[in-house]
C-alpha cells in the first residue's frame, strides 16, 4: 500500500479522545483480559480526501468489478445455509453469479452460475438438488461439476473434445463463514484473513452460533456509502443521540491487520461531548431504554455499575451455550461493541455481539446497495434452521424486521443519512470527502486497499 504524506503522520502526535480509553476500561474489566486482544494497532496513512468519484463514478464501477469483486475473498454463507449434500445458495455480486454448493460432508464448491451451453443461470434461488439441470435444454452437470448429460448429443460432435466440466471458483471456509474467491490464483483464505482475527475469533467459538436473523434491505446509495455508515462511531454522537450518555465513541480503539480492522467502542461511560456526567442508573437506562420511575428487567443495586450488570447478564446468556467457560470471560467481549471488518464489505463483530453486516452493490448498479443484517445467537441443543431472508426494499424501515429488535431502530438513524450522503456527494462543490485522522482511519483503510487491487490491473479469469 503507498504510503501517503508520512512526514505529517510522523511529526504530528497521536490524537485520542478526552475520556478513559478502552485500554483504560480494560483495567477495571472484572476478568484477565488476553495479550492478543489487548493489541493495538492503528491505521495512519495520510490527511489527504478520498474522491467523491468512488462513490458516484460508473467508470469506477467498473474497476471495481473487473479487480476488486474478481479477485477477492468475499463471505458468500454460512456453513449451516448447506447442511446437506446438494445444499445450494445463490451467491451474486454486482453482475456475477455463483452457486455454491455442499459437495460432501468435508467439501464445498463453487461455480461461475451460467450453464455452458448458451449460458442461461442455472439456479435463481437457493434449494437442495441431486444435479444441476439447466432449465432450459437440459444440459446437466453433477454435484461435482462433471458434465453428466447433454440431451440429444448426437447433434454436438464439438462436445467431446472440449472441457464441458463447470468451472470452479476457490471456496475458503472460517469461522462457520464461506467465502468465495473468483480469483483461482487467489492466496488461501487463512493468509488473507491472517492470524489475528483467526486467534480472536477462536475464542469466541463462531462455528456453534446459529443464524437467527437475516433482514436485506435496498439502498439507495453506493455500497461504499452504507458500508462506511459502520466503519466509524464518530457519528453517534449526531446520530444516535440516545447513546450519548453511556457509549463512548469518541473513546473508540481503531485496529488493523493487513485485510482485517475492528473498531472497539466501550460502553458504561458517557461520551466526552456530553456536557454533565450520567449516573451509573442513567446510563444503564438509556442503555436498555426504560425510563425514570418504570422497574429495570434487571437487578441494580447501590454502588453497581452498568458495565458490572449488563456484562454479567450477558455471560448468563451464554452460559447455556458456552458453558462455564463464560466466567473466564472479560466484562468487555460480553458489553463493549467488537466491530470486526473483514476487507471489503463482510463485518463480522467479535465477541459476543451476535451482529453481522454485509454491503454489496445492488446488482449491477453502483448507485444502490443491499445491505444485510444477520444475526449469530448461541443455542443449546440442535441447531436450529438458519432463518429465511427477510426482503426490504428502499421505503421500507429496519423495523419492520421485528427480528431485529432494538437494532431495527438503531440502524434506521444510520441509514436516513445513506441516501442524503449519496444525494449531496453530488451537490458537493469540492472534489473530494475528508476524513478525521484517527476515528475514521478504517474508511481510508478500506479505500487504500481497493485502490491497491484497482492497481493490479485486469485479472485472467
Ligand atoms: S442454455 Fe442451458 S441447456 Fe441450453
Ligand atoms: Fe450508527
């Protein structure tokens, strides 16, 4: 990645919010708190604007698709969307389909979604098969992607000396995640995602949560745009204001390892730009929004704090799952907000957070998005069905998923500024956006990596 105006990083100090840091939190955490996720590691790559033509420009779309989308790992399910053998999803990114789909028991594969005849999708929803059998003439392949039968063959004599297998793109899994890659000269997906996250993650036992909630919703704006609606918390104060009074945002740790960030935001102190200090009791009820003189759903005695009693209810929750493992667990993985980003558009968020977002473009347009909310809840027992997909087009609020519960709220206030964002990018009389140097270091993270796939050039697929 080029560095940019290093001399400026290098003379100018560190600027960090007024306030306890996280680290500082971390101090008073009622459990031991791990070396690793103690890190720090923040991004710093110069002061200079990020153009507004990624956001607005079709040309840049375009780069985008041709190296960034091509040659990319991107999360494409869960593992438990394919229980079975002949589990199939539909994975589509801007103008590209893939099925994906279970093999075996230990394998999973992937396939550009065009049949190879005269290239209609094979599949336009997700399902269970045997084989996949081109709707139109017939054409079948099996699981595997060997070609099992062209119906009237006798009329393709061209047939037998071409390669007519389906051809495959890389599947990586982590964490109960899939990923695809169309890149088939693509690194393995362990180095791409390197070991930080790995380590972090594994603490936190991804693979036995199961998918409780699933809300896609239309955007209008670039996928960019929402996606960086949640890479800063800079904005809660504006935004959220209900927050104020016991999320620290400014008070944010930012992180980064190579393809991987995350942005810790502490709550259980108030924001530095509050004007008086909350009582421990205020917070704790703005935090569960329960007003002054209606009982707390949970027990608050003299001298507690909201840090102490909604870390606590938390392992609770987890326990039936986790086992007693949750008592080694610090007050923060089971409070503070881990928002974990895995380069470019997949925030898995660590800990014990259950969020998950996903940012695309919306089809092969660059000037709407879809963007996803999942939800990874623990469970005791069988595994529940991952739940179904619930659509929402661009008038329709986050609340109306009830599945969302308080977030739908939440993520409401954040996406009334997508489409303004997207609309004034336009209006705007300067070339480009500028960004703060410390709490929005992960928006020009994300950039700096894209423009160093853009500079790779052209991938042969
Ligand atoms: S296009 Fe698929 S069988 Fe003809
Ligand atoms: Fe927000």
């Amino acid at each position: 990645m080029t560095k940019k105006d290093s001399k400026l990083d290098e003379e100018l100090p560190l600027g960090r919010s007024p306030g306890p840091s996280w680290q500082d939190l971390l101090e008073t955490d009622s459990r031991a708190v791990p070396d690793y996720l103690r890190a720090e590691s923040p991004y710093l790559n110069g002061l200079d604007d990020i153009p507004k033509s990624r956001y607005l420009s079709r040309d840049w779309h375009e780069l985008e698709k041709e190296r960034l989308w091509s040659r990319v790992w991107q999360f494409a399910c869960r593992e438990e969307h394919l229980p079975h053998v002949g589990s199939y999803i539909v994975y589509d990114i801007a103008d590209q389909s893939y099925l994906v789909v279970r093999v075996s028991d230990t394998e999973i594969k992937a396939y550009p979604n065009a049949c190879l005849h005269r290239g209609r999708l094979l599949k336009t929803y997700d399902g269970r098969c045997s084989e996949f059998r081109c709707p139109f003439h017939g054409f079948t392949w099996r699981l595997d992607g060997e070609l099992k039968q062209i119906p009237a063959e006798w009329d393709f004599p061209q047939a037998a000396e071409r390669n007519l297998s389906l051809p495959e793109v890389k599947v990586g899994c982590w964490a109960g995640f899939v990923f695809i890659n169309p890149d088939t000269d693509c690194e393995p997906l362990e180095e791409f995602l390197g070991p930080d996250i790995q380590q972090h993650f594994e603490r936190w036992d991804f693979d036995n949560r199961y998918l409780a909630a699933h809300v896609s919703r239309t955007i209008r704006c670039n996928w960019k745009i929402a996606n960086e609606a949640f890479t800063e918390g800079y904005h809660v104060g504006a935004t959220h204001p209900q927050a104020v009074t016991y999320t620290g945002d400014p008070q944010s740790q930012i992180d980064f390892w190579g393809n991987t960030a995350r942005e810790l935001s502490p709550k259980g102190i108030p924001n530095p730009l509050l004007n008086y200090t909350p009582t421990e009791e205020e917070m704790l009820r703005d935090a569960l929004d329960v007003r002054v003189g209606e009982p707390l759903p949970v027990s608050f005695e003299q001298g507690d704090t909201l840090r102490g009693v909604l870390s606590a209810a938390g392992r609770e929750r987890f326990r039936e799952s986790f086992g007693d493992r949750v008592d080694e667990i610090t007050d923060a993985e089971f409070l503070d907000a881990w928002n974990y980003m895995v380069f470019p558009n997949f925030h898995p968020w660590g800990a014990f957070n259950r969020i998950v977002y996903r940012f695309r473009p919306n089809g092969d347009d660059h000037e709407t998005c879809v963007f996803e909310i999942m939800y990874l809840a623990p469970f005791a027992g069988e595994r529940p069905p991952p739940a179904e997909v619930v659509h929402l087009g661009p008038d329709d609020p986050w609340t109306d998923a009830e599945a969302l519960e308080k977030l739908g709220m939440v993520v409401e206030q954040d996406t009334f500024n997508m489409e303004r964002v997207h609309q004034g990018l336009k209006v705007l009389r300067r070339d480009g956006i500028m960004l703060s140097r410390y709490q929005e270091a992960l928006i020009r993270w994300r950039h700096d990596l894209i423009e160093a796939y853009i500079a790779r050039g052209p991938v042969q697929l």
